[in-house]
C-alpha cells in the first residue's frame, strides 16, 4: 500500500505551487519568471511577504517605466498600449500572475520576457 502512494506524493509535492514552501532567498535574484511568481504570490504568513510584494510591484514597475521611457517617444516602437483608462496597478499585476499561472511553460523564460509577452497580448498595440 505504501509504495503505491509513493508516485502519487512525489507528484502531489512537484505540482504544489512554489509559495506553498515559502519564499526563498534565491527567488529575489528573479532569474526565472517562476522565481518572480513566487515573490507576487508569496503568502501574508511567509516571514518575507512584505519584502516578496514589494520586490514584485517594484520589478514589474520598474521594468514597464523603462519599456515606456524608451520605446514610447516620437520615434518609439510601441508594443503595448494600455486602454483608457488604464488598469491600476494592482489589477494588471494580478492579471499578470494569473496569466502566468495559466503559461507554466514560461515558468523558466526571464521574468521580464514573460511581463510583456503578457501585456503584448493583453495589450496590443494597433499598427
């Protein structure tokens, strides 16, 4: 009886989402779009979730407000364009999350990569 629970455990604990474990120091240095959906998912118990939150928003952010102040000129390629209004940020970021729980075959791509491939779909700019 026991070996044939084995498996199903083994797959039970792979198929756990990340934040289940809790958040780790590695998931800050963000090198997979699974690390970064840790850090957006983390839960209000995880010693780290203020840091995880913060990091997160900070991240995604930081990353659209580089993407705008270069690509969004007169002479810019705009990829996304936002509707108007806009979301607020807290709804793209879980729109985002939710998306990226829903592409686990991003989970290893860069985290960036991963945020406008979202937003280039939900978003697209009309050429």
């Amino acid at each position: 009886m026991v070996r044939k629970l084995v498996p199903f455990w083994i797959v039970a604990c792979l198929l756990l989402p990340n934040s289940v474990w809790g958040v780790t120091d590695q998931d800050f240095q963000v090198a997979t779009s699974q690390s970064l959906l840790s850090l957006c998912t983390a839960s209000q118990n995880d010693p780290l979730y203020k840091e995880a939150i913060n990091f997160c928003h900070g991240y995604l952010v930081g990353a659209y407000a580089y993407y705008s102040a270069v690509n969004c000129g007169p002479g810019g390629d705009q990829l996304v364009c936002l509707p108007d209004p806009p979301p607020s940020r807290a709804e793209a970021i879980k729109m985002f999350v939710e998306w990226l729980k829903s592409h686990p075959e991003y989970s290893n791509d860069k985290p960036v990569d991963s945020e406008f491939r979202f937003l280039m779909e939900k978003w697209p700019c009309k050429h």
